[in-house]
DNA sequence: GCCCAGGGAATCG
DNA sequence: CGATTCCATGGG
C-alpha cells in the first residue's frame, strides 16, 4: 500500500501535478490526492523520496508514470546551452517531469481544454467522470471511450462541455471502433502520428500535440498554446522548431510555466 | 457589458 | 492559400 521512490536528480512533485499536464489532482496540505488508471494516489515528497500511497500497489507502475526512467538532468543541461531564455526558465523550475499519461484520458482532457481554462478544464473532467466512471472506493474512474461512445450529445449535456462534447463523442467513436489505434500511433513519428491524430474532429496541432507529448511521451511534440505563442513572438520570431531540439517539448514545458508565472514580460 | 481561457472548424476574400 | 468569425461556458 506504501511505496517509496528514491530519486537523486531533480524532482519537483508540486511543479510537474502543476504544469498543467494533469487535471486530475489536487493538493491537500503537503499530500497531492490524485486518480490514476482507475486507482486513487495519495503522494507527497520528503527527504528525496516519492511517498506513494495507493491500492495499486506496483512500484514499477509508478516509477513509469512519474518517469523517473527518462534521464532529465541529461536533456535538461543540454537544453540550457540553447540559449539564456530557457536557461533561466529551466532554472526557475527545474524539476518537472513529463508524466505518462493514459492515451484516452489525455485525447479527452485536451479536447476539452480548446479555447478553455485549467480550473473549467478540470472541472468538465471531474463531471465527465462524475457521471460516466465508475465510482470505486471514494474515486470516481476516468470513463472508458466505449462507454462514451454509446452516449449521444445530450447525454453530454449535464458536464458543460458546450461545443467541445460533439468533438468527445467522435473521438470516442474512433478509439472505441480501432480507427485510431494506440499501437499504431506509438510506432509512428511525431509529424504522422499528430496527422493521424487530426483525422479525429475537434483535434488540431496543438491538442495533438499535447497528446503525443502527455498521452504517447513522444518528448519532441511541441504543443504551441496561446501562452507559448507570446514567449515565440517575443524571443523566437524567425526560429523553427528544430532550434528547440528533439527534447522540445520538455523545453516548451518550462517556457509554459515561465511565462505564465511572468505576465509582466509579454 | 467586456475580454479571455493550454483551439479548431467553417467561411470568406 | 491567409485572415476572420463562430463556437459554449464561466471567471475576472
């Protein structure tokens, strides 16, 4: 029931549940409570160690999801050599990880974050799975796509998802039916994977690539929000996405979460 | 009332 | 093509 993950690089719990990767946690106190491939989490950080209290109790499960596998200190210092702005915005919040997220959880939560924001994200999501999971003791589990993909719009008209619920139920539909199939989406690169993911209604480049880089861990994925759009007019007008590197999409993390914690400079 | 929110589809020129 | 407009809903 109580695992403990022993890191020695740099890991920041509060900065990687709120980078808005994640909608499904919240903190209470020094312990984040959060709902995990059907299974509630309670974890805090003491001592450089992840404290991991939850019914699925497989340390290897959680060592995955928290990514401790992928060597951040590595991309991170090569990433700070790029240029001064991601040098600072690295070490203003150093410690995030790219978690590794469901496929299905992650197409339905970015559907849902299109032209919205984090707290109204969350809370469609909480009502999604209010009325749609399964409740198991005291969580409620994120709702399968075949389940949603039985639903009709106005089944969907109690979670608010206004216009984004046609988008739910299409992608459900092409989850549920094999037309988009996770295997395949895996073994392709980013560029064919994010078309194949466009194919679904209501997804575009930025919600895929949101997708691949928290759903599929294809770390060059390079989501480009209204927020990361203001840090590239201001710093990186004339670049490409190559200048980033194939760890870009770490990269774009920490640009995320420092332009936002800066509103002043844009 | 206005504008904005981790955008994308439809339409127009 | 690129640029504009509309989409539901809630908060500031």
């Amino acid at each position: 029931m109580s695992l403990k993950i022993k890191f020695c690089g740099n890991f920041n719990l509060d900065k990687t549940l709120n980078c808005g990767q994640c909608f499904r946690w919240y903190k209470v106190g020094d312990v984040w409570n959060g709902v995990v491939s059907g299974y509630a989490i309670n974890c805090w950080v003491d001592n450089s160690e992840l404290n991991i209290d939850s019914k699925l109790d497989d340390l290897n499960f959680w060592i995955n999801y928290f990514d401790f596998d992928t060597d951040y200190g590595f991309i991170l210092d090569n990433a700070r050599k790029i240029d001064t702005v991601i040098s600072r915005a690295i070490s203003e919040n150093s410690g995030i990880h790219v978690l590794r997220q469901e496929p299905w959880e992650t197409i339905c939560s970015f559907i849902i974050s299109q032209n919205n924001n984090i707290k109204r994200i969350s809370g469609i999501i909480n009502s999604l799975c209010k009325n749609f999971g399964k409740y198991k003791s005291g969580i409620y589990t994120f709702p399968g796509a075949d389940i949603i993909s039985r639903l009709s719009i106005d089944d969907l008209d109690v979670i608010k998802a206004g216009f984004r619920a046609k988008y739910i139920l299409n992608a459900a539909q092409k989850v549920s039916s094999g037309v988009i199939d996770f295997d395949k989406i895996h073994r392709l690169n980013t560029e064919n994977a994010s078309k194949k993911l466009q194919s679904i209604q209501g997804i575009g480049p930025k919600v895929a690539s949101c997708i691949l880089l928290y759903g599929f861990h294809k770390l060059d994925a390079f989501p480009i929000d209204t927020w990361m759009k203001k840090v590239i007019l201001k710093f990186y007008k004339n670049m490409d996405q190559d200048y980033f590197g194939k760890y870009a999409g770490v990269i774009q993390q920490y640009l995320f979460l420092w332009s936002r914690n800066h509103p002043d400079l844009f």
